[in-house]
C-alpha cells in the first residue's frame, strides 16, 4: 500500500515539478514581453498607422526611432507637421518656417535608459531645399556660439545644438546640461546626417562668393525672402566683415541674368530714396549713383554681371566703398569665368 | 526467469539504452555544435569559388611580335605568317598540350565567313603537332547551339580530322573569375576548364565587321570565355572588349582577313557581305592585330574606342608600327 | 496531482501560448503587439526545422538551437512533443474527444487501434529529407507543407486569426487579406475535421514531425508499457490511446504519445512509465517496410530535379514573384523557407502574400509582395519581415543595408525589383489625362520616377476665334462643357505659337490669367487649339528599388498601369537590368 502512496506521490511530484517548469517559461516569456523596444523592426507603426488611415497622397514616413543614441530609447509618439497645422507646435515662430519654403517637420523625444533626467528632444524641419534650411538656419543663429565641429554648419549652446544637412534644418534640444546628454545629442546629429544626407555634401555655392579677407567667420546668412525689409530681394546672402574695429555688412544675390539684376539693384535703390534716403555722392567711380545715406547709415547697392549686391547699414562711408569695390571685383571675376 | 534475472537483463537492456541516448545526445549536441551559424546566410550566399585564367603568353621578342601576310591561300599565309615570328616549335614546345580557341559564335557555313575557316584551324593544328604536341583542343562558348554551331561552321569536323579534341561548353566547366582592375567581369563565370591545365592558348578570328562594337577581331573573339547571361555586357561593350583583352593572355593569336565581312557583321548571311582582303596576321599583341586588321575594314583606331582603352590597360599597343611588323606577300 | 492533469494543463498552456504568439504579430509597442514576445519559439523549437535546414544549408541557424532541447528530451522521454506541447496536437486531441464523447467503450478501442497507414507519416518523413538531402545537387525545403507547426502557425495566423479579428480590428490597425488563403483553410479544417473519423489523425498518419520523434524517441530510457504479465485484457487501456499505439499488447513505442491516458484508465495499474521494456513485448522501430522506404527516398530525390525540369530556376524565372527585401538568391531561398507565414504576419502593410503554384509548385506558401493588397507597398522605412523570419530565408537586415547607408553605401539599396510603366495604361501616356500620383508617391530621394512635360491636343481641340476681349476669347463652337478646362492642367495655344495656361471656359469662350495676356491676339476667324499638359512618367532603374508604392497608387486600380517586375533585383546575379550593379563579394 505505501508504494502505491510512494508511486502517488512521485506522480504528484513529478507532474507539479512539469507546471513548475510551465511556470518558468511563462515567466520567461513575460519578461520578453516586457521589451517595448521596436527599433529593429526599422518602422514606426504609428506612422504606419497614419498612412493607412491618410488619403493616399501620402509623403515620405520619417523614421526617427533609428536614429535613438546608444542607451538612449524613444519617449513619446513621433509627431509630423505640416505647414498648415506647424503653429500647433511652434506656435509664432511658424512664419518663420512656412515662408522660407518648409515642407514637413518631424520631432520626437529621447530619454536614457539609465537615467530618466537625461532628455532630448529632436526637430527636423523638412525645408524643401539645401537654400531654405540654410536660411532658416542662419537668420536664428544666436550670437556668440561655438561652432559645432565635424559638421558643415552647425553650432551649439550649452544644451542645444543646431545644424543644417542637406535639405533640413535641424535641432536638438537637451533637457539639461549634462555632458552625457550633449554627447549623446552629437550621436544623434550624426546618425541623422548619416541617414538623411548620406554621401551629400551640404554645400551653398554662393558662399565662396564673398571675398574672404576679414571676414566674421560663421556670419553668412541667408533671407530667402524680404532680405532687409524689401520684398524685391529674395535669395540674398549677408556676411559680415571686420575691418579695423568696425563690422560692415555685405550683400548679394545671384539673379537669372543681368537685366534682371540691374533691375532689382534698381528697384531696392528706389525703395531706399523713397523710404527716406538720400543720394550721396562718391569719389569712387563704380559706385556712382549707387549710394544711398539712410537716416546715417551708408547704404550701396549695385549689379554686376548676374549679381546684386551691396553694403547694409554701415556706419562709416568709406569703409563701406572700399569693401563695395572688393564685393564688385569679385564678383565679377565670377561672373567672366561663368560666361567662359 | 527469477524476477531477479529478469531484473537484471531489464537493468542491462536499459543501460544498452542509456548508453544509446547518451551517445545520440552526444552527436546532436557536436552536430549543433559545429553546424552553428549565428549570423545566418549573407547577401551573396556562398562566395563562388574565383579562378584566374592563367597566363600563356611567352618571353617578347623583338621584331617578332606581329606578321602581316598577304596572299589568297590560308594554309600558305598562315604558315609564312608563323615562321616569319620563329616558327610553332617557339610557341610549342614538345610534350605541351595546347587549346585553340576558335570563332565559332554561330551555327552559319564556312563559306558565309561568319566564323573561323576550318582549315585554317586544322593547318594550325597540325602544326601543333608537327611541334610536338602532346594533345590539342579546339574549343569555343558560342552563341548558337554550341553542337550545331561546331557542326555546321565545319571546324568540328576539320579540328577532329588532324587529331584534335573538340571541347563542348558544359554547366561544370564553368567557373567564376574577377578579374583585377575589371569593372565589368566581377564574380562572372567564364568557360574555364578547358584552360585550367594547358600550356599554350591560341586564338583564331575571322575579321569581321560588327554591329554593336564597330568590328570584330582577335580581341572580340574572346568574348566567348564568358559565360552567364554575357548579353548584359552589351550596354558597354568597349569596356567589356577591352577587359577580355585584359583576362586573356593567348601565346598567339591569328586574325584572319583573307576574306572579311566588311558589312551586316557580325553574322553576315549574304556573300556580298564579304570582301576579299587576302592578309592574316599573326601576332603575340592581340591589341595590335587589330589595330592593323581595323584597317582591312576601312577603320581607324580611332573608330575603335576599345583599342585605346586596351592599350591604357596595358593590354598591348596600337602603334603596331612600333612593334617592327614583318611584312611578306605570297603570290 | 495527476500526470494527465500536468499534460492536460501543458497542452492548455502550449495552445493559449501559441494563440498568443499568434495575436501579438503585429509589430507596435503595446502589451498585444509584437514588442519581444519571442513569437517564433515553436517553429524555433521544432526539430524538423532545423533538420531539414541542417540538410539544406549544413549550418544550423541561430536560434533554431532550441531545437536541440527538444531532440534531447525525446531521446531521454521519448515522445513527449505530440501530446504535451504541439498546438496542433492538442487540436486534434480535443477535436477527437469531443467527436469520441459519446461512443462507447468498444467503439473507442475499435478506433484506437493500431493501423498500418500509420506507417505514411514515416514514408512522408523520408520524402521530405531526402528531397532535403542533396543540396550540392538540387535540394529543397518542403516540410513547411506538412511540418504541424508551420502548418498551425499559417492557418491560424493568415487564416483564422483575420477571420476572427476583422470585426473589431483589435488585433492589427486594419483588415488583412491573404491570397489563396481558402487552401490553407481548408487543408486545416480538414485536417481538424478528419479527428472525427479517427481520433488524432493527423498525428497518426501523416505528421513527419512525429515520425521524426517516432525516429529519435527509439533510445528512450522510460517507456509505457505492461509492469506486469498478468493482466485481464480488459483492453481500458487503449480507450483513449492518443497515438494508436496498443499499450494492451505488443506497444508500438514509435507511437506512442505520452498521453498517459493509458496509465489512468488502467484499473489494475498495470501500464506505468518505467524504464524496462513493456511485460507484453514493445517494439521501438516503427512499421516501415524496405520498399516504402526505398520508394519514399527514390521518390524524394527524384521529386527535385523533375519539379526543376519547368527552369523556373533558370531562364524561366516567374518574375511576377517579387520577394521581400533581405531574401536570398532564390535557390538559398528555397532551402530554408519553411512556409510559416510569420513575415506575411508580420508585415505591417499586408502586401507580403502566401505564393501559389503558378511560380513553381515551391512557390506553393513562400513570401512574394502584392503590391495591390494592403496600405501601401514595401515601406521604404521597414525591416519587419527579416526579423520575423526564423530560419534566415529572409535575412534580418538593418535598415542601413536595406537603403544602402553607411557601410553598405558602395553596395547600394536593396532592390526587390523594378517598376515599369505600362504606357498602353498610364494615363498621362495613353489616355491624355494628367496625372502623376506616381511620382508623388515615390518614396525615394531623389525619386526614381521623374516626368516629362508634353503638350497635347485635346480631342475635338482645335477651335475657331469669334471675337477676342480682354482675357477672354470667345470661340465660334458653343458646345464646350463649361470649366472642363479649367483644372490648371488645360493650355490655350494660338497659331503663333503662344501657349497660355486656361482659368476658365464657358461654352463658348476661353479664359486666360490677366497677368499672363497673349502678345499677339489671337484675330477672329483664326484657330487655337486646346491643349492638355501631360507629366509622363518615366523610372529611373538605376534608382527604382521595386518598393511598389507606385504599383498602389496608381489609379488604374484593375491591372496597374505601372507595375513592379522582379527584374534588376540585387538578391539575384542573373537578373540584373543594369550592367553597373556589383554584387557584393
């Protein structure tokens, strides 16, 4: 009899010894389960989602959670916005991007896995062209920042950095100020580039334009419209130069061809003498009838071959003449060697 | 049996099996041991095996290098053409097993000129031969049907009557090659071999005018070492020609312009289509056969874009003229 | 406890597993959705994977490892698989009780007995590795046909899941559609429906993963059998037999399940699991005559090269079969597709679909993208498939390499294949009407289409001038359908050639843009012409990876008028469009 009890209780004991194992592997599973990391999957199904739910004319999907740093995994849903519903976002800076051309911007939050204080939150602004976000980029560049080295344009502040690559405007904007975190921002701003400009080079052609001496390094800007006020200057490039203890800005924008530059050349000179400038006379041949004194300040502008361009505001008239002829020598050179 | 014996044998019987399960959880455990692929198959699955096609050219010699004959015989021509560079026993030694490669791209009759003449083929065989050779083959890939097109071009028959052995193209004889500093010859399986043991390589070519690449000579002859879907290589067919040129090294090649399909190349059809040229070449500079056999064709080097690149890849001349060409004529 | 109470709780627990692998499939971050839950473990775990993979590939795949715990437990246990773990075992379990309950006692036995067919799944086992056997020569994996957990995992996943879920979406973010999805259900149901003529028949007769255990489970150092000689014949024993193994005589060990329904049912406690041969006489190997394994082999190694013999292999090559990104070369491919259906599961557009038999009988179930079904194509922006993929038929490739970034920037994009305008269908092409959803729609880049703008003359186009105003001019026609022009596509074109975008028309005039006025008016009594501006698309093959999303939104909605073709795919050497391409080495 107590065999059977014996044999009973083997019996008992082995089957709850097979649901003790079903229990470790459920366990097992759980934890697996408990992974809510996608990225090796590549998609974002909310995106996904989107596009099924969206009427068929549907953009590129952006994939930001591929381009999470290392330790880093994604904090909230990635969000898309277009140019009509941007202000949700921004709120007033919204103009600032709709009227240089903005497509798309993409924006999602990272956190580190080890420490919950460690944020970033990323922006790509899809600006259409390498010009627009060029633009957007330097016309809100603030001042006195430090460069952001291994990347064409880029700079950082003590917790954010901002960058163009290719078409887009991008930035990155820590939760604080911690070393860990810019470091990993930089990865970030790395792999986007990677992803987004692979085997681009972001350049701006009409960068080399100006004539390099003194100038402010990191100062060219570009107003892809309304340049200085004046709807009729569009595509135009600012840079700053020192010379002396005085900073003069010089201008210039490439045109379709002659006629039409010297016609915007003329046209911002008329809307100087009309908006309270005066004619100034000058000794230097070139620049003549094309110095405007505004309230003060020395205004030139000029057309020389596809080119207009010019000096903005500057204090002191012959500073300004001198750096004008420069402006007008090199960019004709430019403009011979376009024809040839 | 006593429950104890029965016992025992049950014991035993169950170590037998013990030992078979321990021994078999033994070999799946080393099988999955040794079998185990982590990382799982990559983007070009298993790396072909690439070969090299060996080298059969000889020592230069100057003044040697090209012969131009001309005369209306093939046999004398060809024979001239041989002595004027030292004779086969330079080319040949005794106890050498020699492939001639052949045009034989079509399954078109001797007299259409569309393929090599088949007696000229059998004349270089024997005197191969004659050389002391211990076995020639006569081999090509061609575009046709590669039975009908030894069949039908006669050289099947020709190669076997003077004592060669015609080599087929078969799936197994192909093996891939890259061929080093090739754009477009990577990981492409070439007709390989036939070539594998030889020790000398000769080509034969008609000269032909060609559709697609302006003419077809020495160099385009070896077009027919490749294999594979080859066609796709038309989208660039002066690299292509100018990189077989860099593949193959032959000992010699012979182009033969006794009678050159000077229009509607490469296949020809009509006999109008061929013009009577009376001049073979013989030439251990394949580039600079033909940049002279150009000639035969009313073409300049000039109208030919893989000549140059050839010669940039260092694959031989064009400036035959540099080479000291030995000129001779048979009435 | 019980012993079958453990296994009746094992196969409620393997079965609610496996359903749940089966509703987590959709790839999000939520508790139901795909996260990490190691969906693939059956398929992982079943030894006829890895087997047929080991005589495909010679390597053993990653994670199909696990297959080893479930070898070396059957060599140990014996046949434990069928009636503790497998999903499809269970279900035919079930489906035979229920059909069995009412029965008597005699009608059950009656049913349970042992019966030679039971020999086929063994000979179905043989065809299947043999066919496997010589991949030097020509070798192919087709035990996904028959394989009870890939079949399982498609039925349910493509069939029965989609089915269920379709009125409430719960378990995917919209309706899926599987092509040819009605076989899959009616083999399954058929199979499910046969346990009503014999209980388990599926696993009796034709499973080729349990004629593998059968196989391995011969060493087995505990059995079920008679601890006893004296036993009254009562035959309870074999009242619930699940595999037909007759425990009551001579027990066929190959058979046998584990179910241990026998041990219960009998009143004497005569059957046990012990480590001796069964009182009554066992025998371990299973019924297999010469010539049927003979035959079974032959036919096996046979059955490759005759399926070949239609090149589709070769120059044959179907190429309406596109495959999703990461697949091998279409031979390697065939070696380890097991036809499971998780990357058609997983795919989160749902244009992944089961093959039919007009690629090949091979293609039977394998993975190949209809563009028309589903969201939108292969998003440019996803790998879902290669990660679902548990035997590395489709390789679990980053999405660096599916774009050709980084490291694989020489190498390029992944091609699947190559669109192709159907310029008899395209409208812009054949129908004058413009249109460019295609080029919109290309997710690339730079996009791989581009267009190129053409002026048409519209039918019944050609118009006479009766008097020309300011902006507009009015024709001496009266029949013109009132701002059918006036889309911004229609164009005005006088006879001097001046061409003027329309703003409006009514029947009987033309308006043009007032900043945009003609400089020579177009005089009384001359003709202008109305022209439609066309953007033709034209692909770039040097960019077009074959993603299909153009295939989906064109508007030709029966046959596309732009369509992928498997042509120019980078995972194939001999089916390159372009010279250029370099396969990686």
């Amino acid at each position: 009899m107590s065999s059977v009890r014996r044999k009973k209780q083997l019996e008992s004991a082995i089957s709850i010894f097979i649901l003790a194992v079903l229990a470790i592997i459920a366990a097992a599973i759980l934890q697996k389960g408990f992974n809510t990391d996608i990225t090796r999957f590549g998609i974002d199904t909310a995106a996904i989602q989107k596009t099924q739910t969206q009427d068929s004319k549907s953009d590129v999907v952006f994939e930001l959670a591929i381009m999470v740093p290392a330790g880093f995994e994604t904090l909230s849903a990635a969000e898309t916005y277009t140019a009509e519903n941007l202000y949700e976002k921004i709120n007033g800076k919204a103009p600032l991007y709709t009227e240089s051309g903005f497509k798309k911007l993409f924006t999602r939050r990272f956190v580190s896995k080890q420490n919950e204080n460690l944020v970033m939150e990323l922006f790509i602004y899809d600006m259409d062209t390498v010009k627009n976000a060029f633009s957007v980029y330097s016309t809100q560049k603030r001042p006195d920042v430090d460069a952001l080295p291994g990347f064409a344009f880029a700079y950082r502040t003590t917790n954010a950095l901002y960058l163009v690559s290719d078409k887009y405007y991008i930035e990155i904007v820590g939760f604080s100020e911690a070393q860990e975190l810019f470091e990993a921002m930089v990865e970030t701003a790395e792999k986007i580039t990677g992803e987004l400009a692979a085997g681009k080079v972001t350049e701006i052609a009409e960068m080399t334009l100006f004539p390099p001496e003194n100038i402010v390094p990191d100062s060219i800007k570009l107003y892809v419209a309304n340049a200085f006020g004046f709807e009729g200057l569009t595509d135009t490039f600012t840079c700053r130069y020192k010379l002396g203890d005085e900073t003069v800005t010089a201008f210039l924008s490439r045109r379709e061809n002659p006629e039409d530059a010297r016609s915007a050349a003329d046209a911002y000179y008329n809307f100087l003498l009309s908006n309270g400038g005066t004619a100034k006379s000058t000794a230097v041949k070139i620049l003549e009838g094309r110095v405007v004194d505004f309230y003060g300040t020395t205004e030139i502008v000029f057309a020389t071959g596809p080119f207009v361009g010019g000096i903005h505001e500057a204090d002191n008239q012959k500073t300004a003449e001198d750096l004008a002829v420069k402006l007008i020598n090199k960019l004709s050179e430019t403009a011979k060697a376009g024809e040839k | 049996m006593t429950e104890k014996t029965t016992e025992k044998f049950g014991r035993r019987q169950f170590l037998a099996r013990a030992g078979k399960a321990t021994a078999s959880i033994a070999a799946a455990g080393t099988a999955s041991y040794l079998l185990y692929d982590p990382a799982g198959p990559t983007a070009a699955g298993k790396p072909e095996e690439l070969v090299t096609l060996p080298d059969f050219s000889i020592p230069h010699r100057p003044g040697q290098t090209i012969s131009i004959v001309k005369g209306t015989n093939r046999i004398e021509t060809v024979n001239k053409a041989i002595e004027l560079l030292g004779g086969l026993k330079r080319f040949v030694k005794p106890g050498e097993t020699v492939a001639i490669k052949p045009n034989v791209a079509f399954a078109s009759p001797p007299m259409l000129g569309a393929t090599a003449n088949p007696e000229l083929i059998a004349e270089v065989v024997r005197l191969c031969y004659g050389s002391g050779a211990k076995k020639v083959y006569v081999t090509d890939n061609p575009i046709n049907d590669p039975l009908s097109c030894f069949t039908l071009s006669g050289i099947g028959k020709a190669a076997e009557a003077a004592g060669a052995e015609v080599i087929l193209p078969k799936n197994h004889l192909f093996k891939h090659t890259t061929l080093e500093g090739g754009k477009l010859i990577r990981n492409w399986p070439i007709f390989f071999r036939p070539f594998e043991k030889i020790d000398k390589l000769i080509g034969i070519a008609p000269v032909k005018d060609h559709h697609r690449s302006g003419a077809s000579m020495s160099m385009k002859n070896w077009y027919g070492l490749l294999g594979g879907r080859r066609n796709i290589f038309h989208q660039d067919i002066n690299t292509i020609i100018a990189e077989l040129a860099m593949m193959a090294k032959p000992t010699l090649v012979i182009l033969d312009g006794t009678e050159v399909m000077a229009t509607n190349g490469p296949t020809g059809g009509s006999l109008s289509d061929l013009r009577r040229a009376n001049t073979l070449i013989a030439s251990t500079d394949m580039v600079a056969a033909d940049s002279y056999g150009c000639g035969l064709l009313d073409l300049k080097v000039s109208d030919l874009p893989y000549l140059t690149k050839a010669q940039q890849a260092g694959a031989g001349t064009t400036n035959y003229e540099s080479l000291k060409p030995v000129f001779a004529a048979i009435d | 406890m019980k012993i079958v109470t453990a296994r009746r709780i094992s196969q409620v627990f393997f079965f609610a597993l496996f359903v749940w692998f089966c509703i987590v499939g959709t790839v999000g971050d939520k508790f139901w959705q795909l996260r990490h839950w190691p969906v693939n473990w059956f398929l992982q775990l079943d030894p006829l994977v890895a087997i047929g993979t080991i005589l495909t590939t010679h390597t053993l795949y990653a994670s199909l490892l696990w297959a080893l715990a479930t070898v070396i437990l059957t060599l140990i246990l014996g046949r434990f698989f069928c009636s503790w773990v497998c999903p499809f075992g269970s279900l035919h379990h079930f489906t035979g009780f229920l059909g069995n309950r009412k029965k008597s006692a005699a009608q059950k036995i009656r049913l349970n007995r042992y019966r030679w067919p039971q020999c086929i799944k063994y000979l179905i086992l043989i065809f299947f590795l043999a066919a496997a056997a010589f991949p030097s020569l020509a070798a192919t994996l087709q035990t996904g046909l028959l394989d009870p957990i890939p079949l399982v995992t498609r039925s349910f996943n493509l069939v029965l899941l989609p089915l269920a879920d379709s009125p409430v979406n719960l378990a995917s973010a919209g309706e899926r559609f599987y092509e040819g999805a009605w076989l899959i259900l009616a083999i399954f149901f058929t199979a499910v429906l046969l346990n009503l003529v014999i209980p388990r028949f599926y696993c009796r007769f034709i499973c080729p993963l349990g004629a593998l255990f059968g196989l391995l489970g011969r060493f087995a150092l505990w059995r079920i059998g008679k601890n006893q000689t004296e036993c009254s014949d009562c035959k309870l024993c074999e009242t619930h037999c699940e595999g037909g193994c007759e425990p009551a005589a001579n027990i066929k060990i190959s058979e046998c399940v584990l179910c241990f329904n026998c041990r219960e049912d009998c009143k004497d406690e005569i059957i046990s699991y012990q480590s001796r041969p069964s009182l009554a006489g066992e025998t371990a190997n299973p019924d297999v005559s010469r010539r049927g394994f003979v035959l079974s082999l032959a036919g096996g190694i046979l059955a490759v090269p005759a399926v070949r013999l239609s090149n589709k292999l070769g120059s044959n090559w179907h190429y309406r079969a596109i495959r999703p990104p990461g697949a091998l070369a279409e031979e390697e491919f065939l070696k380890r597709c097991i036809k499971c259906g998780q990357c058609m599961r997983t795919c989160p557009t749902n244009v992944i679909q089961p093959g039919g038999i007009e690629g090949g009988l091979e293609n039977l179930w394998t993975p190949v993208l209809n563009n028309r079904i589903g969201s939108s194509g292969c998003q440019l922006n996803c790998v879902a498939c290669g990660q679902a993929c548990p035997t590395s038929a489709i390789r679990p490739i980053t999405l660096s390499e599916k774009k050709g970034l980084g490291e694989f920037a020489d190498a390029g994009p992944i091609k699947i294949g190559t669109a192709f305008v159907d310029r008899n269908r395209c409208l812009p092409w054949a129908m004058d009407k413009p249109c460019i959803v295609c080029e919109e729609n290309c997710p690339l880049s730079p996009k791989a289409i581009y267009t190129q703008v053409v002026f048409n003359t519209v039918r019944d186009g050609v118009l006479t001038v009766k008097k020309t105003t300011d902006k507009l001019i009015e024709t001496v026609e009266e029949n013109i359908a009132p701002d059918k022009f006036a889309t911004g596509d229609y164009y005005c074109v006088t006879e001097t050639g001046e061409r003027r975008k329309i703003t409006a028309n009514t029947e009987n005039s033309i308006e043009i843009s007032p900043d945009n006025q003609f400089e020579k008016i177009p005089a009384a009594g001359g003709k202008i012409e109305i022209q439609v501006r066309l953007q033709r698309p034209f692909i770039d093959i040097e960019k077009c990876i074959g993603c299909g999303v153009c295939e989906h939104e064109c508007p030709v909605s029966g046959r596309k008028a732009i369509r992928i073709s498997a042509e120019g795919e980078t995972r194939s050497a001999n089916r390159r469009l372009l010279l250029t391409w370099r396969p990686v080495i």
